[in-house]
C-alpha cells in the first residue's frame, strides 16, 4: 500500500539506505562506482520498487549532459539532469516463499498454510487479536452458557430453593457479562480481521503491481480475462475461504476440544463410581473426527476437479460480459447476426457454468453429509442414553437415594447439549477443511500470476552483468550522449536477429520475422522509416528496436543510457482521468495543461478514455514529447488524424526530434509561433512507420522520385522496406528550404545484404 501509493518508489531507510556522496574523477578516469545497500527481506514478497541515482550538482569546468526533462511549473527554468532508475526486483516466491513442489501437498492445504503464514507476517498484531476474540466464541457457547443452565436446572429442582436463589441471581448476573463480552469480542474481530483492504484489495494491488511491470512479451503468456477473474473471483474465494476460514478452522477445533472436556466434566462430575461404560459417548465421538477425516480426503481428488472446472466455466461468461460491457459504445458498428452471437456465447457459457457449478455444489455438499450423518447419527443414540440414565436416576431417587449421587436434570441438559455441540463443531470442521481445499485451487491459480518475472529482461541483463563482474569481464561502455547532434552517438544494433512465434497469439499481434542474414545498425539522433512487409513483420522489428521484444536468434544491443518509449497507434486513455490531469502527470501546471489541451482542440475537462481517435493519438504524442524521451518507436502515430492536424503534429514531432526543448514545442501550440532555434539540444531518434509523417512535412512526398525535391527524399535517414530487405541510408550535405536552420540530409545511398553482410553500391 504505501508503493502504491507512492508510484511504487522505493522508500529510504526501509528498501535503500539513501546516500550523498561526491564524485570525483581523476584525469583519464571514465567511471565510478557508488555502492548502495539494499536491505535483504527474506520471505517477504512485495512488488518490484525503484528509486533515482541522480547527479544534482556539477563543478566548475565540467559539462553535465543527458536527458532534459520539465519539473517546474510555468517553464521558466526547465531542468537539466543525469540520472538512472534503479529498480528493487523481488525473487520471493508467493506466498511465504513457498517451494513450487510443494503446491500440491496435502491436497493443496500446505499452499493454504504458508498463504496463512504470509498474511500472519502481513497483519501482525491485528492477526491474533482476531483469533483470540474468535476463540471466546465457543467458549461462551459452550463453557459458560452450558454451566449456567446446568446448575440453574439443578436448583431450581432442589427441594429446598429459597437456599439457592441468590446463587440463581449470580448466575444470570455472569451469563449476562459473558454475552457483554462476547459482544466486545465481536467488536474487536469485525475491525481488526482485515478480510477487505487487508486481504482482498491488497492481492488486487499486488496483481495490478505485477501487470504493470511485466515485459510486453510475458503480458502475452496468460489471456487478460484470467487476470480479471483471478482478482475478482480467485481473491474473494482466498479470502473468503483460506484466510477467514482457518481462523474459523482453529475456533472450531477449540470448540471440539471444549465439548469432548465437557463430557468427561460431565461423567467426573457425578459422585458415583466410575465405569468405563460412562466413557462410551466420549470415545464414540473421539472416533467420528478421524474417520470423517479420512473420507474427506479420499474425495479430494474429484472434488479439486469439479471446482476446477467450475472455475473454467464461470471465467468463460466473465470473460464475454466483461468484453460487451466495456465495448459498449462500440457495439452499434456490429450486425445483428454478431450480436446475436454474442448472446448465444454467453448462453452457451452460463449452461456450462451452471452444470459445472451444480457438480461442484452436489460432491462438496456429500463431502459435508458425510459427517453430518455421522454426527447425526450419534446424537440420536446418545440422547438416547442420556434419557435412560435420567430414567434410572429418577428410580433411584424415588426409591430414597440422594440427588447429588444420580444422573439427574441438569446432567441430561448438560449431555444433550455437548452431544449437539460437538457435532456441530465436527461438521463446522470438516466443512471449513472443504471451503479450503477450494481456496487452494483459487490460491495455486493466483500465486501462478503473481510468480511470473517482473522486468524479465532487466533481470536477466542484471544477471548477466553480474556473472561478467564475478568473472572480472564486466566494463563500463555507456555511450556518451554528446550535445552535438554530429558526434557518433552509438546505434541500436540487430545482430542476424530473427524472431519465431512458438503459439499462435502468446506476443499479441506480431509475427515471425528472419533476419537472420543481416546486420541492422540503427543510429541514434536520426529519423528511421521502416515500411514494407506485413503488419506483424513491422510490430516486431520496431517491438525489438525499442527492446520490447528479445529475438529468438541473434542479439540486440544498445547504448546504456538509451531507453526507447514505443508508441502505438491506437492510445490508451487513463481511466476516470480528465485531459487537464493526464497533461499535469507530465509535469505541466494546471493552467499550462489548460491551455495546451485548448490549443489541441480538446476539452479538458473531457475524460482521457472517451476522446475520439484522433485526440486521443494527439493526446498520446504531446504527452510522450513532453516527457521528453531519448528514443521514441511509434507505430503510425498520426494515421487517425485529419489533414491538417497531421500537418500540425508531424511538423512538433520533427522539431522535436531536432532537439528542440518541449518548452518551445509548447509554446508553438499556445502562442502559435513556430521558429526553431538556432540553439537546441542533441537530435533525438526517431523510428517510424506509415506515411502519415513524410506526407505531412513534404507536400511532393507522393510524386515520383524524379521529381521530389532533395527536402523530401532526406527526411528519412535510413529507410528500411521488410519486402526485400533493403536499407536506405543517406550522407549528411543538405539545407532544407522548411526549417530556419540547417537539418542533417544526405545524398541517397543503397545497402544491399550478401553473404550477411552489408555492402555498398
């Protein structure tokens, strides 16, 4: 809770020892290491955390260089920084560091147990005030009130009551403060048991935690309506079901444990002779948990598997109702035979359901009956001797022996009710062992989730760099982002990468792409146009560019400091979030948001997920040039908007990739001036598909090559076309007539692949 509500930073003194230390380097030295100790929390599973290294400060004749980002509020002293995101990953395995062997142990009550022990070290305190207030409940039931009315009965039977009557009173007056208590004990139990937000929110966080730190490629290795139904449903039955359920496990238990005292009390009690016949019920009733036990656990087998399948079938109806009813809106472009497909789906889906849950229902409820017949059972044959004792006492008593010495009223209230008691303790046992077999179903399936890799690939890099370390290999070649946009500045390099679909639909939309044959080498601060090729082919060579994707065969590298963001070109909107607050989440002020949202033709006060197509692409690109990011790999960013937004944004974003500031992009949009600076930052990289963005900044881009003028064919460093697997690079020698300073073109050049390698000619 308090990652999430800190936007999963990691806090100081608790996740990181925090530290401000001076840098110094001598002459020739090119690296430093700053050691940072992270505190090792054993058996603790939380969500991966990060926190910033960041440069603050630099002296007297040294450059500080890297990405400029937007802190203040009105512009008027934009930030400059150097800085790394550290991130925390978890290796703890939920729960409790659990082993995965041992998930099916016990029939899948071992899981449930360390699943109670995660939630014992979560809540603490508040975990045994519960169970202790839960605990007085039988002995209420059980103890006191079975007493009291034993001992008024004997009273008020007694020859002589006047004697006996302010006993009587005591005794109202203590069954009175027992109910106060149990009534505190409620109290205490509702408010510290935590079974919402300490259990079923909390597993919901951590679900949500763990899908927005997945790689893009792991969010495909399980469908989106498991995830739903896992922290809709699979939480609610672990909560419900595992964590409720063992303290009433532990309160039944107590409460079989006071009945069958109760008996022995009751026989010991009496001042006759002992015998092992008054034993009888005792041990009868001893014999009942064991064998009721033991049928339990033979039914384990079918009853995981109706529970599973029941699962199965209610996920199928989730999964369609919760597609119509967020695709609502967008209904009315389906047929009527489409709808009435829906509608028979989801028939389909219920029918199969309800069979399946009726399954479920009928083997757990004869798992119950089991020993409800068997409590019955016993009852009815004590009861009965319980009434034949009385019977006998009573001969006794009328034949002049003493009351005290025979089983009298009070005793055969007191068996009747610890008869009726212990079986309803027994069933109450064997039933909540039933509900948690169902949680570990529900369990296994969410700590499926919750175990997958965050961040896979940067853990799998971490790895690696350590290994390189141990083995004394590691160096230090970040490249060095040089303000001069005509410095190298080091590539995004695809090494004979190929990459293979193993099952249809587990990466999205992408597909097999071989480039097993070639060498690609991406320069950074340039414009890349990748067309040609099927759609698939395109999302995964620019999915592998930005680092989204790790080839199948061959490798990927690039520059340390370099973090592509990929952009889409159908944007999603925040939910319940206006247009004025998704623009302040870059770091805009309310009134600079306001106004830019105005300037884009939107209303702010208009929520993010209900704008159209096209303000919503817009949305998503002033957005992502705000931010301000080294590397941006869009997908056809402008291919929704009209003609002269196209004109409008295309012109932003190349003035962005010039290394013009996000303040001057701003104020083009506000005060409606378009003068590039002769003074502006490094090119940024800019990899692109469709044609929306050369047709926006060229108007001849669609005439043939003979007559494009030299602006046009260079807006484009290096096109790459996936029809015939050819690269265009070009030499920097132009004037652009557009831009009021020189922009880096180049004369057309034409790389062909033979042999794997890339020739010239």
């Amino acid at each position: 809770r308090e990652a999430f509500a800190s936007g999963y930073a990691a806090t100081p003194g608790k996740d990181f020892l925090a530290v401000d230390q001076r840098i110094c380097f001598a002459d020739g030295e090119s690296s430093k290491e700053v050691p940072i100790d992270i505190p090792v929390t054993a058996n603790n599973w939380q969500p991966t955390r990060w926190f910033l290294v960041e440069i603050t400060d630099i002296s007297e004749d040294s450059e500080l260089v890297g990405p400029s980002t937007v802190f203040d509020q009105e512009f008027e002293n934009e930030g400059h920084s150097t800085y790394a995101r550290v991130f925390i990953l978890q290796q703890e395995v939920w729960p409790a560091d659990c082993p995965r062997n041992s998930w099916k142990k016990w029939a899948g009550l071992w899981l449930v147990l360390y699943y109670i022990k995660d939630r014992i070290r979560s809540r603490k305190g508040k975990y045994w005030k519960t169970l202790l207030s839960l605990l007085y409940v039988p002995f209420h039931d059980i103890v006191v009130s079975t007493m009291v009315q034993k001992f008024l009965i004997d009273w008020a039977t007694h020859n002589d009551r006047n004697s006996y009557s302010g006993w009587i009173v005591l005794l109202v007056a203590m069954q009175a403060c027992s109910t106060g208590l149990l009534r505190y004990s409620d109290t205490v139990q509702r408010l510290d048991r935590g079974r919402t937000g300490g259990c079923r929110q909390e597993h919901r966080w951590q679900l949500l935690s763990k899908l927005l730190m997945m790689d893009f490629e792991d969010h495909f290795k399980f469908p989106d309506s498991k995830w739903f139904y896992s922290a809709i449903v699979n939480v609610d039955v672990i909560v419900a079901d595992g964590y409720w359920q063992f303290f009433m496990l532990i309160t039944n238990i107590f409460g079989l444990v006071l009945s069958m005292v109760m008996m022995l009390y009751a026989e010991v009690s009496q001042k006759g002779e002992l015998s092992w016949d008054k034993f009888i019920p005792f041990a009868a009733f001893a014999m009942v948990l064991p064998i009721s036990g033991w049928a339990i656990f033979r039914r384990t087998g079918i009853t995981k598997q109706a529970l599973e399948e029941r699962m199965d079938g209610e996920q199928a109806w989730v999964d369609t109702f919760s597609w119509i009813t967020q695709s609502g809106p967008r209904l009315y472009s389906m047929g009527p035979r489409e709808l009435a497909r829906l509608e028979r789906s989801f028939t389909a889906e219920s029918k199969l359901f309800v069979s399946r849950h009726q399954n479920a229902r009928d083997i757990i409820a004869d798992s119950i009956w089991v020993t409800r017949y068997m409590g019955y059972a016993l009852y009815c044959i004590f009861i009965g001797w319980a009434a034949m004792n009385l019977a006998d006492g009573r001969k006794h008593i009328e034949e002049g022996g003493l009351p005290e010495d025979y089983y009298g009223p009070g005793d055969f209230v007191v068996a009747a009710r610890i008869y009726s008691k212990f079986g309803q303790y027994l069933t109450l046992v064997i039933g909540t062992v039933v509900k948690m077999l169902k949680a570990s179903v529900s369990l296994e399936r969410v700590a499926v989730l919750l175990n997958l890799p965050e961040h896979n690939s940067k853990f799998r890099r971490a790895q690696e760099e350590i290994a390189r370390q141990d083995a004394g290999k590691i160096q230090f070649d970040t490249a060095n982002p040089a303000p001069d946009c005509a410095v190298h500045r080091g590539t995004v390099r695809l090494e004979n990468a190929s990459f293979v679909v193993e099952k249809k639909g587990s990466v999205g939309p992408c597909g097999d792409l071989d480039m097993s044959k070639s060498v690609l080498e991406f320069p950074l601060g340039k414009v890349i146009y990748v067309r040609g090729g099927s759609e698939p082919e395109q999302l995964t060579l620019l999915a592998m560019i930005a680092g989204l994707l790790n080839p199948t065969n061959g490798s990927r590298s690039c520059p340390e400091n370099i973090h592509p963001s990929m952009l889409s070109s159908t944007p999603l909107g925040c939910p319940h979030t206006t247009v004025m607050e998704a623009l302040q989440l870059t770091g805009l002020s309310p009134r600079v948001a306001k106004r830019l949202a105005l300037a884009l033709g939107i209303d702010p006060t208009h929520e993010t997920e209900r704008l159209g197509p096209a303000q919503m692409q817009a949305m998503a690109l002033m957005r992502l040039l705000i931010s301000n990011p080294e590397m941006v790999v869009a997908i056809r960013p402008l291919s929704i908007m009209g003609r002269v937004y196209q004109r409008r944004m295309a012109h932003l974003l190349r003035a962005w990739q010039l290394g013009v500031m996000p303040r001057t992009i701003l104020s083009w949009l506000v005060d409606e001036e378009e003068v590039v600076p002769a003074k502006r930052g490094p090119a940024r990289t800019l990899v692109i598909t469709g044609e929306e963005y050369f047709r926006a900044n060229s108007p001849d881009f669609d005439l043939p090559e003979t007559n494009k003028t030299d602006s046009t064919r260079c807006l484009a460093d290096m096109t790459v076309s996936l029809d015939n697997r050819e690269w265009l690079h070009r030499q920097e020698s132009h004037m652009s007539s557009r831009w009021a300073t020189p922009l880096t073109t180049a004369q057309p050049m034409l790389i062909t692949r033979q042999g794997g390698v890339c020739k010239a000619a």
